[in-house]
C-alpha cells in the first residue's frame, strides 16, 4: 500500500468531518464503529464493526485485514472522549502518541484537577466524593450553587446544577445512574460566560486554532441538567486569549502533552479566565466542522491528522483571523413524544445564511430524555455579518421548523 493509513476511531457525526478531511489528504482511512449503521461508515476505505473503546478488538482487526495487514500510520477520534484508547492502539503500532499516564489523567476529572492545581492552573474549588454521606456533608458545608459530575463521561452527560440539599439526593443518585461508577466530582460553580478552546500542541507549544463563546442562554429550560446550546465565532473575548493561552500552557505540561490536541471548557469568572478542565481530543459537534471553518477560512483538523502521522505542522495556517460570524444551534424535543413529522426544513435548508442543517430523527421516533449532549434531535449552522443578523436568522429557523408528535 503507497497510501497512508489513519485509523479513526469511531465512525459517527462526530466522525465524519475528520474522516474526509483524511480522505481529503489523500489518505486511507480505516474506520471503526459499534454501529452497523454509522454515519462515516460509506466515507471510510475500510469499516469495522467494533467498538472504539476495544484496543484489543481494533488492534486485531487492523492486523488480519487483508487490505490493511498492520500498516498504520495515525490513529485519532474526534468527539469521542477515549484519549486512553488512541494512546494504547498507538502504542500497539509503534506509532507517536502521548503516554498512556497522560491519557489516563486527562479521561479522570479528578485526575486531571489535581495535576492542574500541582501545576498553578487556575480551577474551580473542587472535592471528591467517594459516598452519598460525603456528598451530603459537602452540599451542606459549601455554598450553592455547586456543580456535580462523573468523573469520566464527557457530553454533559450526569453533569448537574445543584442549588440546594433539597435535590441534591436525586442528582446525586442521577449522576452515579448515568455514570456507572463509585465516585462523583463536586465544584464550586463559577458565574460567567463561558468559553470553548481547540489547541494544536506542537513541541509543548500551544497554538489555539478554535475560540469560541459557548451559549448557555437557555440554562432554565434544562435546569438542573448543564445543558449547552452550541455557540458563537469569533468570541467577544478575544482579549483574554493570551492569558487563556498561558493557562492552557501550563495545563499541557501537567498533563504531560507535548503533540497532540487540546480542548479547553474556561469560564470567565469575576478575577479572570478559570479552566473548568480540558480533554485529549478534538472537539465533537460543529466546532472544528463548522464555526471555525466557516468563520476562518481553516481547517485545524489537518494539523491534527499530521500531527496523528508524526509530522510537525506548520501552525500559522491555522491561526486565520474570523472573517464573518458563524453559529450553531440545537434542536431539542420534549421527552416521550412520538415524531409524526417535520415541517419547513426544506425551507430553512434553501435560505442563503443556513450553510448546516441536520435532523437526526425520522417519523415514528419516540424521543428519550436529554441526558447528553448526544441526544439533541438535530442542528444548523448560519452565518452572516454580525451577530444581530445571524440572531434573527436563528430566530426564524426555530419559528419555521415545526414538529408534529403524537
């Protein structure tokens, strides 16, 4: 085989964005995927059904595979918080990756918090919690709100706002539901904007391609659930992008990331920039698909994938300045609800300023319980001159998108 070989793990929406960026590049893009029927499956050379989250499993399949027969050159994901998985199929490989310890710490919230504190990040007050009695004791010690999550599911999933010890039980018995495991994480909840950060680590540098304002303006309608309605480009805070950068500096070192990726969750609390915590991966949803793209012109998932393949990247192709405003937005159905059908997305699919638009139910559907970030029903992108005319736009896509359920 004269092609290059990139292993994506997973082959979802996450996906597929990085999956034909590789095949873009002239790659040979090998694919792996529980579902039989996902998204990127028909964009990869080659498919696998098998879980992203099996090394063994993927590492065995990329072996045997006549048209593969081991040769891999860079594994990677997009989306899927499995830091730990890419590090050990690298590893089988031979290939550049960071260490499993590294992984390891930043798929553990806990982990990670303490190493980012060792190392003078700036954090949110955080505990620890190994029983129901520790949780207790802290919600009644603390002042609300707090904020209570698992240690290590990504998507917003089990994260919840606490207010008071008149929920706490529920959330907490909610969470450790949703989670599977023995502990939770309890923070100290930091008021402000937020914002979301993609960084390219080259030689323990950090170079941040992707700053974008995260939009939490509907927080009530999810509430207790921490609940993110996609987000802004360029950000209003672009001003605090240094020192965002010196944090996110300091966190890479703690980690021990010297070449890879970096995504950063950073509240602008009333003292300055705080890292709630960072992750080993490219973003999902639209961020490095759409907003960043869209608004720049770049497409930092390139970098990524050399960086996967063992290259050095040249950065500043990355770093183009925003030329106009992008967003992306949700769709949430109510729980229970049986999808009879959608009307006017062909409507929203034909105005000039909607560049996305994806519905991801079909009639007969019943719709689950927003647990995650994953569960959303669908999205769309516009773009536009300022942040008035996308507003509007935005506005017009949910008035003219109507659902009819039984």
């Amino acid at each position: 085989m004269t092609q290059e070989t990139l292993l994506v793990l997973g082959a979802g929406r996450d996906q597929k964005f990085l999956v034909d960026t590789a095949k873009g590049m002239g790659l040979f893009v090998v694919g792996v995927d529980s579902d039989p029927h996902a998204a990127a499956r028909g964009h990869c050379d080659v498919f696998g059904q098998i879980s992203n989250r099996d090394p063994q499993a993927i590492v065995e399949f990329c072996r045997s595979h006549p048209q593969i027969r081991g040769q891999v050159n860079g594994v990677i994901t997009m989306g899927s918080d499995i830091p730990e998985v890419v590090s050990v199929v690298a590893s089988d490989f031979g290939l550049k990756r960071i260490p499993l310890r590294s992984a390891e710490a930043a798929r553990d919230k806990f982990l990670m918090k303490e190493k980012l504190s060792v190392a003078g990040v700036r954090v949110p007050e955080y505990v620890r919690c190994d029983t129901k009695r520790d949780f207790i004791r802290v919600v009644n010690s603390w002042r609300v709100p707090l904020i209570i999550k698992p240690l290590k599911l990504a998507g917003s999933k089990g994260v919840f706002l606490v207010n008071g010890a008149e929920s706490s039980d529920e959330l907490y018995d909610k969470t450790i539901s949703l989670s599977g495991e023995s502990a939770v994480l309890v923070e100290k909840f930091i008021e402000g904007p937020q914002i979301s950060t993609e960084s390219l680590i080259i030689d323990g540098e950090v170079h941040t391609v992707g700053f974008a304002d995260r939009n939490y303006a509907e927080m009530e309608k999810f509430h207790p659930q921490i609940m993110e309605n996609g987000g802004w480009v360029p950000s209003l805070f672009l001003d605090l992008q240094a020192e965002i950068d010196r944090q996110l500096t300091l966190c890479a070192r703690a980690l021990g990331i010297r070449d890879h990726t970096l995504k950063g969750d950073v509240v602008i609390g009333k003292n300055g920039p705080v890292i709630i915590e960072v992750a080993a991966r490219l973003s999902g949803g639209d961020f490095c698909e759409s907003l960043v793209p869209l608004s720049t012109g770049a497409n930092y998932v390139e970098a990524a994938i050399q960086i996967s393949l063992g290259r050095v990247p040249n950065p500043n192709p990355y770093k183009n300045v925003s030329k106009i405003v992008v967003a992306n937005r949700y769709f949430f159905m109510e729980p229970g609800l049986q999808l009879m059908g959608v009307d006017g997305l062909e409507e929203v699919e034909s105005h000039p300023a909607v560049k996305k638009l994806e519905f991801w139910l079909r009639p007969g559907d019943v719709t689950g319980e927003i647990s995650s970030h994953g569960a959303r029903s669908g999205v769309f992108v516009v773009c536009g001159d300022n942040r008035e005319e996308v507003q509007e736009v935005i506005d017009w896509v949910y008035e003219t998108v109507k659902f009819a359920v039984a």
